[in-house]
C-alpha cells in the first residue's frame, strides 16, 4: 500500500499521547476521545479495506529492523485478526467514557498509560513478525501495571499490579525461547510469521515450541491452573481496566496466531492436551461462579468458563473449530468487557459490587440492571445474542472430535448459566438494604449510549452473524489447511 494504514492505527494513540503533554491540562480528555474515535474510524478503514476473497495476509508494511538478527518491521492483516481491530478501538472507548469523571489524580499519566496500552493492544493483532509480537506483548505490561497499582480500587492494588507484572513477564520468557527457537531452526534465521508457516519443522522441534507456547500464552488465557491472577485483578482494578483486559483475550489469540499454526504436528498429537485444558478450564470456571459473592469476581470466572470453551473448540483442528474460537473472542468484547464497564458504573454510584450491598438496585437502577443482564445472557450463549453464533460452532467442532469433552462442555455451561442467574437475581432483585442503592442515580446520558451500543452489537451480531463469519471463514480454512504438512 502507499499509505501505511496499519502504522497510522498503531501508533496514532502513542501520537495522541504525547500530544497530552504539549497541550493544556484541561483539554486532556477530550484529546484522548478524538484521538480514541479517529483510532475507531482507521480500523473501520482498516476492516473495509481487507478482501476475504484475497491473499491470506493483505496490507503489509515490511522495513528493516534489526538488520543483523533479520528482524522486521512487519505488520499485516488475516480473516483472523481484522475484526479485533474495531473491536478493540470500540473497547478503549466505552473504558475511556467509564472513567470519564474518576480520574482526578495524574489525568496526563493516566490517560497517557492508557493510549500506551491501546498502542501495544492493536500492534499484537497487526505483528507478523514474532519478534515484533513479543515487543507488543511485553509493552502491555507497562501500563497495566502503572493502571492498576495507581488508579486501582483496592488498597490492595499495588500488590496485585505486581504479582500480575511478575506472572506475565515470567510468561514472555517461554515465549521468547519459543520465537528463537524457531528462528535458529531455519536455513537463514528469520522471524517472519509468513515464513515460518511455510518452513515445516521437525517433530521433536515442534513439541518443544508448542509447549513452550502453550505455557506463555496459556497464562494469558488464562488456562487452568495458570489462572489464580485474574479474580484478584478484577476485583483489585477498576471495572474500566478489566474490560480492557478481559474483553480482549490476547492469549487466546496468540494460541490462535502461533502456538498451533507454527507446530502443527506436535498441536495434533497432544490435541488430548488442548482438549483437556480447555475442558477443565470451563468446568473450574463454571463451579467458581457458584461460590462467589461479587459480580466482578463472578464475571472473571464466567470469562474463565468460556474461554475454556474456546480452546476446547480449537483442540478440534478444524476451520469450524477456530472460526467459533474467533468469534467467541470477538463477543467477548461486547458482552463480557461490557459487562464489566456497567458493573464500573455500578461502583461508582454503590461504592461496591459486593451481592450483600445491591439487594434491589433493580429498582433504582433499570436501565443498567437491564444492560447487565443482557451482557450476562449473552456471556453465556443465549441465542439471539453474540455468542450464540460462536459457542454454537466450538459446540459442534468438540462433539466432533472430543466427545466425552464436547458433553462436559455442554453440562459446565448449563451450570454457568444457572449460576449468572443466580447472582443477577440476589444482586438487582428484593429489597432495598442500603440508602447509597436507594439513592443511586441511573445511567447518565453518556453512558447510556454505552448501553445502546453494545445492545445494539449484542443483538444483531446474535440475529444476522453472517457477515462477520464470511470475514473469518477463508482464514479459518486457509488456518486448518496449514496443519496438513
């Protein structure tokens, strides 16, 4: 291309984020706003520019990096990854409206931090070199960190910001020995993704990357048992943090993009390994729901449950098998990362998310009562909403292949369900217990077209999926074709 369209969306929140501190303070805001729409409006370019009838990678922008390691600048787009891009620009946004008044300590830095995120977050969709990807990968640290150890909403938070930084970066170092491996395993050392998926590997090389890949990015998913961070992450972050983390399941990606695809033989003799991860994963999701008492931590675990399903679709190997992991993921974004950008509002009129402190918020509260609970309906699949389409298709690809997993995976969503309705129900129904509910205030006109956004992606991509799914499909297939070497 002559215009470098994936560079400009990259970089343009890091640009915007300078641009904070050459600008008056109380501009601030509305800086990160324009710069968070013009950001959404490149990567609706972005998707309206790729052809699903096309080459497989579209877009690409190559330069020389690291001349002597040859590693490049190399960023493209795939049937995989486009849709993440609106998705993910969508997502900043509602986060940036939920904290839209909370943020009186540092707005500069904080919001600086959160452009710096955005940044990393749209570069690990776009890399396609895996050297590049780790770079974007570990750049997410930073500001996640700074996020939640200054602005969290425990006085715990520091302590959880580290013991997040310390896990994910102890992560990174499998992947890292993974992405050298397959560089110095080739003829001329590369780290080009498009390279790689043509150069087949020996076996024995190709179990030590998938296993090293699995543990990286497996604690990003997280898989069981690599999870123990993420309830206390969102119960220590603000809602408007979490969304961010949880609505965009990078890890579940990475397995996408490189674990299965760069070790093909090795993912299809230990899809048993995939299958069972996932699988316990669901169940250890759907079981935790049940014993919770705060709607933050109970939504972690039903996003636990569910991306559990995800990689027990993709234990599959089929186009069916990631193409339901892709828009599962994509949901996520709308229904879980929604989710928990209405239970930030929440917070911020209640004090708590805690069920003994909603009894009745229902009735003070309908709009976001209602908002949630169609978040929630569609977080566990409910047809007619956004990850009816997804569930159904990883559904059918586990039966498939795995079946003892596949009606386990049935049951541990049946449970998880239960258990949503469960915690809605103790959370916005009976009385009223305490004046801050009786005195909460209903959405604000802002957040109302919040609550009208997502509705609006919930509903129609649950009842008319078609055009998203002919998006992923040729990818899918382009996907499952390359584990056949």
């Amino acid at each position: 291309m002559s215009l470098p369209l994936l560079s400009a969306l990259v970089f343009l929140p890091l640009a915007g984020a300078a641009s904070l501190w050459l600008l008056p303070a109380r501009a601030t805001r509305y800086v990160v706003a324009f710069t968070m729409l013009l950001t959404l409006l490149l990567a609706t370019a972005v998707l309206f520019s790729y052809d699903p009838a096309g080459e497989r990678f579209q877009l690409i922008e190559r330069a020389t990096w690291i001349a002597s390691l040859n590693v490049q600048y190399l960023l493209g787009i795939d049937g995989l990854s486009v849709l993440f891009f609106p998705a993910t620009a969508l997502l900043f946004l509602g986060s940036l409206v939920a904290s839209w008044n909370m943020i009186h300590d540092a707005p500069r830095l904080h919001y600086s931090l959160m452009l710096l995120l955005q940044t990393a977050t749209l570069g690990i969709f776009a890399a396609l070199d895996t050297l590049l990807f780790f770079v974007f990968w570990e750049l997410t640290l930073v500001p996640l960190y700074f996020l939640l150890a200054r602005w969290g909403a425990t006085p715990a938070s520091p302590q959880v910001a580290a013991r997040y930084f310390l896990i994910m970066l102890a992560g990174g170092i499998p992947l890292l020995i993974a992405f050298v491996m397959l560089a110095a395993s080739q003829a001329v050392p590369t780290f080009d993704l498009m390279l790689l998926l043509a150069m087949p590997l020996p076996r024995a090389a190709q179990t030590a990357i998938f296993l090293l890949c699995l543990i990286g990015f497996g604690v990003k998913v997280p898989l069981v048992p690599l999870h123990t961070w993420l309830p206390q992450f969102s119960l220590a972050a603000p809602g408007s943090l979490t969304a961010l983390l949880v609505g965009l399941k990078l890890g579940a990606f990475g397995l996408i993009r490189f674990a299965i695809p760069l070790a093909p033989g090795a993912a299809q003799d230990m899809h048993w390994l995939l299958a069972g991860f996932g699988t316990l994963t669901l169940l250890y999701g759907a079981v935790g729901i049940l014993g919770q008492t705060n709607l933050r931590v109970g939504l972690a675990y039903a996003s636990i449950c569910h991306v559990g399903l995800a990689v027990l679709g993709l234990a599959a190997m089929t186009a069916q098998g990631v193409q339901g992991a892709v828009s599962l993921l994509l949901s996520f974004s709308v229904a879980t990362g929604g989710g928990f950008l209405l239970l930030e509002f929440l917070r911020q009129r209640t004090g708590s998310t805690d069920i003994g402190s909603l009894g009745g918020a229902a009735k003070t509260m309908p709009l976001l009562a209602t908002g949630f609970l169609i978040c929630g309906l569609a977080g566990v699949g409910m047809p007619g909403t956004s990850s009816f389409p997804g569930e159904f298709m990883l559904i059918l690809a586990a039966l498939q292949s795995h079946t003892g997993a596949g009606m386990a995976a049935l049951f541990g969503l049946s449970v998880a369900a239960g258990a949503f309705l469960a915690l809605y129900r103790k959370a916005f129904f009976g009385p009223v217990s305490r004046p801050e509910v009786e005195q909460a205030e209903d959405l604000r006109p802002r957040e109302r077209l919040v609550l009208v956004a997502l509705i609006a992606m919930i509903v129609l991509i649950g009842i008319y999926p078609g055009p998203w799914i002919d998006v992923v499909r040729p990818a899918a297939e382009a996907w499952a074709a390359g584990l056949v070497r």
